[in-house]
C-alpha cells in the first residue's frame, strides 16, 4: 500500500472513530456497524458526514418512519401492522395471541420470520443480533435455550458470526415466505 493511501486509511479510521463516540452508540454491534459505515463515508473522501448512522432506538423513537417503511415494503396498512408488531425500547415484539405453526419449532421460524421482516423493511437492518431475535421469542414465550438455534438452521435464514455475535437475517425466499406469512395474519 502506498504510502498516501496509507495515510487516507489512517485519516478514516481516525474520524470515523470520533464519530462513533460522538454518536453515543452504546451496542457493540451497532458500534461495530456505524464503524465501518463511517469508514466507508470517509474513505469516499466526503469531509463531513450528512447523515450520521442512528441508534435503533432513535430510529424507533421516530415510529412512524418504521411503520410507513414496513407499511410501503409489504403493502399491509399500518393500523394492521400495529395488530402485528409492537416497538420497545431497542427491540421489535410480535403483539399476536399466537404464532402460527404446527410444532414449537414451526412456530419459532415463523415468530423470526416476522420479527427480521420487521427489522429488514421497517428499519432498513438487513443483519440483527440473535440477542434481539431471542428477546421476541422469550416475549412470545417461544424461546427454547436447547433448541433454538437448531430450529433456526432454515433454508429462509441467513447467519453469520458465532455464538453471542451470531446475526440473523431472512434469504429471499425467506422474505417472501415471511411476506406471506404476514398478509395470512393481517386477514
């Protein structure tokens, strides 16, 4: 590596940095993602960011851009997305008196299905911790510490990482599967 793109490797570590700490991310993972999309920013050679990557929970303060993403990505009427889904804090819940499946397992795939649909079209996150994903089941009392992970290895799912930073995210036709499996709730 020359020594000039040394140095501009150098300069955007530095600022992309500063601007985490800035920020005030506290989530390990969100730190690592605003880290590298900082990094790219400035390794674009922009002087100073225009938008700088939000917290998911100030992403989620401003509600209604979640629902009217989820609402526009899934063609589902925001007042019976809200049937569906509730926001708290950093985490999205399913809000439904059951999932749908004929086994725990079933129901578990479909109860993160719904949940990385939600994370994917309303927040724009194409990867979530399985801390998140856990946190919904355990909501909907859905979460099998012996079994979940094992349930979760589907062909609509995606991983990456392991253990504590394993991530999650839907494969195609997982989003569609999902997509479906919404629009038969929402009827």
């Amino acid at each position: 590596m020359n020594n000039s793109m040394e140095n501009n490797l150098q300069d955007a570590l530095k600022k992309a940095n500063a601007e985490v700490e800035k920020a005030g991310i506290v989530d390990p993972e969100l730190k690592k993602i605003a880290f590298s999309k900082a990094v790219d920013f400035y390794l674009q050679g922009e002087k100073t960011p225009t938008l700088i990557h939000k917290n998911v929970s100030d992403v989620i303060s401003e509600g209604s851009n979640f629902w009217s993403a989820l609402a526009s990505a899934t063609g589902i009427e925001e007042k019976k997305l809200k049937d569906v889904y509730s926001l708290r804090g950093e985490q999205i819940l399913l809000v439904i008196s059951s999932v749908p499946g004929e086994s725990k397992a079933d129901k578990q795939r479909n109860l993160v299905a719904l949940v990385l649909l939600a994370y994917q079209d309303g927040l724009n996150h194409e990867w979530v911790s399985s801390t998140l994903v856990a946190e919904a089941a355990s909501h909907s009392k859905l979460y099998d510490t012996s079994k979940f992970a094992k349930n979760l290895k589907f062909s609509w799912f995606r991983t990456e990482g392991v253990k504590k930073g394993l991530k999650y995210k839907l494969s195609g036709p997982g989003t569609s599967y999902a997509k479906s499996l919404l629009g038969t709730i929402i009827q």
